[in-house]
C-alpha cells in the first residue's frame, strides 16, 4: 500500500506535467480519470456520466504549457467525439469542453467499452448514425487526486472501471510504490 496522492504537486513546466495521473469531477457530476501518458498521447477511464465505463488507452493528444502551470489538451476520437481541456493543476482544477456527435448522445452504450479493441465499431457507427447538431458539454472540474505515474506507465490506466476504483486509488490501495497495480481478488489487471 502506498499513499500516491501529490495532491500538493508544484506544476510549471510541461515535464511537471507529463507522466501525470489525474482523477477529477466535473460540476455536473461526471468522474474523469486522465494520464498524460506522454507528450502526445493520453490515457483515460470513465467513472461517471454519461459514457461511465468507457476506457482508452494511447489516445494521441495535442498537449501544451499555455503559461507557467497552465496547459491545454486537445484531440479528436473516433467515435468523432472531440475533446479540448484546460488544466490549472496548481489550482486543482480544470475546465473541459467535450464534443459528442449526436450518435454517441443517442447510443452512449455503443462507446461504453475498452474502446482499443473496437476501433471499427466506432468508425463504423460514426458513419451509420447521425453527427449533428452536436451535444457540447463545457464543465468546470475540481481534482481529487495527483499521482505521478511516470512516461509510458502502462500500469496507469490498464483495466476497465470499477466501483469504488477512484478511492481505492486515492487512498493508496491500488498502486504499489512503483506505480503498478497490487494484485487483488476479484479484479483483473494486467500482468507486470
Ligand atoms: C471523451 C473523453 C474525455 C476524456 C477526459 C475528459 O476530461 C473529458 C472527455
């Protein structure tokens, strides 16, 4: 067991950054949990809202330090859905704006899945179903957790959303001091 919340983490530069692991809640009540696995790619896991169960892994990213401890995040998926956030880390918040095309709205149950080994079904559904108008979602979102996780830790995000998955992060019974996951009953995770 191992207490990895940094949540008094001084952020400046684009390293401070990069090979961080977030868990934040948006106003609305939807809980995100985000790696910054590198300087352009992310991983992310579901655990709340509308698409809650959904997890991605080595999305490319756009990521940026804007100013001293400011950074800008921005990408488009395959499902079609785009996504730009905005991180005040040192703040412990961020604001996030999330571009769902009208078929995930109608059909969120279709993107509610470890979404790497279903990369057709999202190409082939953004095709199949309707794009517009878009449903935007633009939230403020308060940080609950700061870990550092390292560059391209694959342990970060590696199995899919549980209950009860973002305490047993924060309270340090999910990661071992090395950043990887403790092995436990009835969960599965990827071997070391
Ligand atoms: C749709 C993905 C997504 C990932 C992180 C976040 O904060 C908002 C949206």
């Amino acid at each position: 067991m191992a207490n990895l919340n940094n949540m008094n983490k001084k952020f400046h530069t684009l390293d401070d950054f990069v090979g961080t692991h977030f868990i934040y809640t948006y106003d609305n009540g939807w809980e995100y949990e985000w790696y910054c696995k590198n300087d352009h790619t992310v991983d992310y896991r579901i655990h709340g809202g509308m698409v809650a169960g959904r997890w991605v892994k080595d999305q490319e990213a756009h990521i940026n330090l804007l100013t001293d401890g400011v950074y800008k995040i921005a990408w488009t998926e395959p499902t079609g859905t785009d996504v730009a956030l905005d991180f005040v880390p040192n703040e412990h918040k961020l604001n996030g704006t999330i571009f769902f095309p009208k078929w995930v709205q109608d059909h969120p149950e279709i993107t509610v899945c470890y979404q790497n080994e279903h990369i057709d079904l999202m190409h082939k559904s953004r095709e199949k179903y309707e794009t517009y108008p878009k449903m935007v979602v633009p939230e403020f979102a308060k940080i609950t957790y700061i870990g550092n996780a390292g560059i391209n830790n694959e342990q970060a995000i590696a199995e899919a959303p549980y209950e009860g998955m973002t305490d047993d992060i924060r309270n340090g019974n999910y990661f071992d001091e090395n950043y990887h996951i403790i092995k436990k009953d009835g969960h599965s995770y990827i071997e070391k």
